[in-house]
C-alpha cells in the first residue's frame, strides 16, 4: 500500500483544486486501490496538529472547475517555522511526527515562494516531499510559469476591460491596481492584455513625473482619458534607492495617508495635471472563480508528472514547465529565490514599442 499526503499551503489560486486532481487521477490510474490519499487541512497547519481527511476518488471528482481549494489554507511564514507555537510545540518535529505516524511514503507541497521553502526544510529533514508550483504572482523561481497566473491575468484583464468603457466614456484617467506581491507578472500581462497606457511594476522603479507626462501627452494627443495599470508593489525610483528599513518606514508612513500606493499616484496626477484621477482595486477577486482553460490543462500536467515523480522515487524536486516542457527542479534550488520580471526581457522592449510608459523615462 502506497500513502500519499497532499496540502494546499499560502495564498489560494483557481487551479489548485485541478492540480490535486490531476496528481490522484494518476496515482489512483496507476496503483489502483494500493494508494491511499489523505489530505491535511489549512496548509501545513494540518499537519503539524495533524489534522487531515482520509480522500476518496469521489473527492477529486467534479473539482477540474471550481476556484479554491478543497483541503483549505493558511498562511504558516517559513520564518516562524523553527519557533516553537504559543504551547511550546516544536513545528518541524510535528510534522515530522504526523508524517510518520501515518505512514506516508510522499508528501505534495502545492504552494508559492515561502510554502516551497519550508518543503525545501522538510526534504532536508528527510521526508520524501514534491512540490507543486502554486500562485497568481508567477514569481516561484524554476518554473516559466505557475498555476492561477494565466487565470488571474484573465480576471485582472477583465477589470481593467470594464474601466477602459467607462473611463472613455468620462475622459477620466483610471489606475487600476494589481496584485503580485514584489513581482511585477501579472500587472506588465493584465496590463498589455486590455491595453493600458502606463504600466508601474517593482522591477521598474518610476519617476511621477514621468507618469504625469505620460498622461499629458495622451491629453496633448487628443486622447481624453487614460489607463493606468500600477502593481501593488511599484515603486518610486527614490524608494528604490533606499535601504530596507527607510524603505519600509515610507510604505508606513504612505499607508497612513492613503490606502495604497495606487491613491498616492493618483492624488500626484490630480495635482500635475489638473485631471480627475480614480483608482479601483480588484483585489482578492484576482485569486477567486474557476480556473481557465490554461490553467485547467497546464494543472493536469503538472499533476500527473507529480504522479510519475512519485513511481520513480524521485522526491526533493518541484514540478515545473520550462521552454513548455513538464519537467522539475531541485527544491534546493527553488527556495529563497525569486523570479521577477527581468528588465531587459522581450516583453518589456514590445511593450515600449507598443507605446506603453513605465514611467521611468
Ligand atoms: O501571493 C498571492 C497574493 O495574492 C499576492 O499577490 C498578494 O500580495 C498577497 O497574496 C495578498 O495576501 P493576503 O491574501 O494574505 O492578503
């Protein structure tokens, strides 16, 4: 009898429940009823308190399509992870321990940066661990691309498609602003995708006064009103000159005058230009509703390579795609790196060329 774990772990996506399916649908096609499924609930929580449901094939059924996930989440920081809880439990001796108590020849890890860190931990501790690469960012290191980044994409595009009706409509200038932690992915893609005039992303730090001429320049243009797409993390050129702590206290101090940075760029636009300036957040809906038809496929991939992986014994590595080929990488070499948009990259050269200012010059 093989013993098979799986958790869902940080932030929640569109694709992590086709993901779980597709690693089952394989394990159960090929060992039958010798493989047992169980998975823990709200992330690695469930398996230091060892909390888990035994899962049945009925479980994976009929969830290709539906956002969320159905074993929960929490967010566990990696860095709280070698502190021992408010009981004094040392965490990483209890996973360790519900691991061996049930059992488990394999545990799958489907998670981002911090959650593929702590999988990292686990590996080193000795248990047999498969990552899975998990979130909207896109900004897991050793993978082209992760599941609920093309979704996301699609619905930031879609409200960024509803801005631009209305913006025309009032010949106002719009921001919308986009999640991606310290990653500029889904901002630069949604941005490009509904044809945004400036896109602000972290990889790129700008000058305000750029982005207010960008604006005049439409408005000398004839082009009454203007997108905006600015990443939740964009950045001034001066606060990327600082270190991290000054850096950090500016954000603090930001966010006690505004409730982003997105409400700050657009009270600077209001007084440069003369021009009405509104901002709209889509926030978590950006994380939320089914997978799309990208994600559905490129999850079931990545999930019945999950499935190979484990028949060759091969553990210690995340499942990836690369050069759009399945493959995997060491989670050795995944861990504590991140993957931002690199600025010299094609993309960032077509969007300039398209016109698109990233306020930088
Ligand atoms: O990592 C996914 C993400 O949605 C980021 O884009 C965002 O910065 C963060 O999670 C928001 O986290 P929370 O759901 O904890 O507010």
């Amino acid at each position: 009898m093989k013993r098979v774990g799986l958790l869902t772990s940080g932030g929640d996506c569109q694709a992590l429940n086709a993901t779980m399916r597709g690693i089952s649908k394989a394990l159960y096609n090929m060992y039958g009823e010798e493989v047992e499924i169980v998975g823990f609930l709200d992330g690695y929580k469930g398996l230091i308190y060892e909390d888990y449901v035994k899962l049945s094939p009925a479980d994976f059924s009929g969830i290709l399509t539906k956002g969320g996930t159905i074993l929960g989440t929490s967010r566990q920081p990696f860095k709280d992870m070698r502190t021992p809880d408010a009981n004094g439990l040392d965490k990483v001796e209890a996973m360790k321990t519900t691991y061996r108590r049930l059992r488990l020849d394999c545990l799958y890890v489907l998670g981002g940066n911090g959650s593929q860190k702590t999988a990292n931990l686990l590996s080193e501790e000795g248990l047999n661990v498969i990552g899975m690469p998990k979130t909207i960012d896109n900004d897991l290191w050793g993978t082209d691309t992760t599941f609920g980044f093309q979704s996301a994409i699609d619905v930031a595009t879609n409200a960024m498609d509803a801005i631009h009706t209305t913006a025309a409509s009032h010949n106002r200038c719009f921001i919308v602003e986009i999640m991606g932690h310290k990653a500029g992915w889904l901002t630069l893609n949604a941005g490009m995708a509904s044809g945004a005039d400036i896109i602000l992303i972290p990889e790129i730090p700008y000058d305000i006064d750029n982005v207010i001429k960008a604006v005049q320049n439409r408005n000398k243009r004839g082009r009454g009103f203007t997108i905006i797409a600015v990443a939740e993390g964009a950045m001034t050129m001066e606060d990327a000159g600082m270190k991290k702590k000054a850096y950090k206290k500016r954000v603090e101090d930001m966010l006690r005058n505004y409730p982003s940075i997105s409400y700050e760029i657009a009270d600077q636009i209001k007084a440069g230009t003369g021009l009405e300036c509104r901002v709209t957040v889509p926030g978590h809906m950006q994380r939320g509703g089914q997978p799309n038809a990208y994600d559905r496929v490129l999850s079931s991939r990545l999930g019945t390579y999950g499935a190979i992986l484990f028949s060759q014994g091969k553990f210690g590595d995340m499942v990836a795609i690369r050069d759009h080929k399945i493959t995997s990488v060491p989670l050795s070499e995944v861990a504590g790196k991140l993957k931002t948009v690199p600025i010299d990259s094609d993309i960032i050269t077509e969007a300039r060329m398209l016109g698109i200012s990233f306020g930088d010059r």
